[in-house]
C-alpha cells in the first residue's frame, strides 16, 4: 500500500515546486518592469498636467456665522417694516373711525339741538296759551268774584241801613266809612272807624247799627261755598255810609 501512494507523492511535490518558480520568476519580471525609469518626454508631460493653472479652483469658503448674522438682521429689518406698517395701519384705522365717531357726535348734538328748540317753541306756544287762557279766566273769576263781593257788600249795607238810627245833629251828605272783621259764621267780631264824618254821634251811630245785626247770612254762605273769596275780599270788609234824606 505504501509503494502505491509514492510515485504520487512525488509527482504533486514536483508540481508545486514548479508553480512557485513559475510565479517567483514572475513577480520578479513584473518588478522589474515598475522600477523601469520613464522616458524625459513622459515626464515633463505628467509636470505639464500637474501645473497649477490646470487645477480646478477651490470654491471660496463660507462664514457660517456671518451668513446667520445677516440673514438675523434681514429678518429683523423684515420684521421691524412689518410692524411699522401695521402700526401706520392700525392708527390710520383708529383715526379714520375717531372720525367717524366725532361726525355721529356732531349730528346727535345737532338732532338734539334741533329738537330741543321745536320742544322750546311747543312749550312757550303751549305756556304762551296757558297764560292767555289763565289770565281769560282771571279776569272772569276776578269779575265773578268782584259781582260777589260787591253782591255781599250790598247785603251787608242794606241789613245796616235798615237798623241805622241817625242822630238829630246828622246832615245830608255826611260819609262815615267803617272796616267790620267777620268770622266764617257770619259774625262781626270787630268794627273800626276808618274815616269819620266830623260828627262823634253820627260815626256812633253806624257801630251801633253794625253791632245791632251782628250775624249776616251772606256772609256766612260766601264762607261756606267759596271760603278762598271770603279770606281774600270779605273777612276784612270797609263799606261807606253816607247820610241822605233828611229833611233840614
């Protein structure tokens, strides 16, 4: 068994020895081919290609930080524009409707203004009418009034005549005025000589007619339906006596 694997054994130790000659002489051709010196011409063309001129250009470098800064101050610049034409826009827009609100003012105040004299003519055609018509029916009441008094003044007089008792010493023509205080009752509760008539015994003589009625009905009637009438004009009454018809 040993003799059959011998001549194989030797064949593949010869093949291999073969191949790394083979390849051992080749590497080293190959070397020496590398190492061969390069022709002049070869050498300045390679120098040529080489030369600076021929090289592309590096492209500038860029400041990062100074390209931020102005794009900042662009944005700022930007934004800086921005807000004053918003603030320009919104003041004009505060103007315009200050405007606005002055013109709806000034109409309000011409409306009310406006109004106000219409409603001041209504009121002085409307006082104007109340004045006329107040002083119509004054002049009515102090016509009626003044027909009453003098009503109730002709009352009061006739009652005094009819008791009155002239003194022998009376004359015709002789006045005698008296004031007489009423009370709401009709009664006289006082009576004064206001202007006599020369004669003691005449001017006597009409008190003591005055107190000899003492309660006039006319009175106490005014009293009672119009009291206002009876304070203001009959409360405080004068009358005028004057004596007539005597034969002399």
């Amino acid at each position: 068994m040993n003799r059959s694997y011998g001549p194989a054994i030797v064949i593949s130790v010869a093949l291999h020895a073969l191949l790394i000659a083979v390849l051992t002489f080749g590497w080293e051709a190959e070397h020496k081919r590398e190492l061969k010196p390069m022709p002049k011409f070869v050498q300045a063309k390679l120098v040529q290609l080489e030369s600076k001129s021929d090289k592309p250009k590096a492209p500038p470098k860029v400041d990062l930080r100074e390209k931020r800064r102005q794009q900042e101050l662009e944005r700022q610049r930007r934004a800086e524009a921005e807000k004053k034409r918003k603030a320009a826009a919104e003041r004009k827009k505060k103007e315009e409707a200050e405007k606005k609100r002055k013109a709806e003012e000034a109409r309000k105040e011409k409306e009310r203004k406006e109004a106000e004299r219409k409603e001041q003519l209504k009121q002085e055609r409307k006082s104007a009418f109340e004045d006329a018509l107040e002083d119509e029916e004054a002049l009515q009441d102090a016509s009626d009034d003044s027909a009453a008094v003098m009503s109730v003044a002709q009352a009061i007089r006739q009652r005094i005549v009819q008791v009155w008792s002239r003194p022998p010493s009376a004359r015709n023509g002789m006045v005698v005025e008296v004031q007489i205080n009423f009370v709401p009752t009709g009664r006289v509760v006082a009576s004064t000589i206001t202007k006599g008539s020369g004669n003691p015994a005449v001017d006597r003589s009409v008190l003591t007619a005055v107190k000899k009625v003492e309660v006039f009905p006319e009175v106490e009637k005014v009293a009672r339906e119009e009291p206002s009438l009876f304070e203001r004009q009959i409360r405080t009454t004068k009358l005028i006596f004057r004596v007539e018809g005597l034969r002399q």
